[in-house]
C-alpha cells in the first residue's frame, strides 16, 4: 500500500491501542515501510527510545504493523510485534473496503 493508504488504515485502526490479544496488549500501530532497510523490530526500538530517523524517505510500499506489550520492551528490550492483518484476524474485525 502507498504511505497514504497506509496512513489513512493506521488512523482507521488506531483505536485498538490498548486493547488485549491473549495476554498481550496492543502498545502502537506503525506504518512501516517494506523496502527500508531496517527491521520493523529497529524501528520501533528507534521510535520508542526518541531516536532521531527518516523511516519513509524514498520507500514506495508500506505495510502496518502492531507492536504487543510495551511492558516486555521497556524490561527487555524486546519488539512484539504482528502484522495488523493477522490481528483484525485475531480479534474476529471484517475488514470493509
């Protein structure tokens, strides 16, 4: 998807912050570019520890992604994370076009 289908889906579903999967809380919805060179696991580490970055220059496809348990990251250092696809999956969400 384009950075602004993408942006327009994380505003869609950003109200599942929060919520709970299994034992698992949702912390974040990010857009994450697909052909960037860092990892998802990367990024979120960058956006939670206030690191100065660039994730969308020059990146054309984009995919979202759910970071789970900020508890384990902040303890760990830790990224869970799943596609948002698999949690509407999850969390039983039709998605409407």
């Amino acid at each position: 998807m384009t950075e602004i289908e993408a942006s327009e889906k994380l505003k869609k579903y950003n109200y599942l912050v929060g919520k709970t999967i299994a034992q698992d809380t949702i912390a974040a919805i990010m857009p994450v570019p697909i052909d960037s060179k860092m990892t998802v696991e990367q990024m979120f580490t960058m956006i939670f520890n206030n690191t100065p970055h660039k994730l969308f220059s020059d990146c054309s496809n984009f995919r979202i992604v759910v970071m789970l348990n900020y508890q384990e990251f902040h303890d760990k250092g830790v990224v869970l994370w799943k596609d948002l696809d698999d949690v509407l999956a999850l969390l039983e969400i039709e998605e409407d076009n």
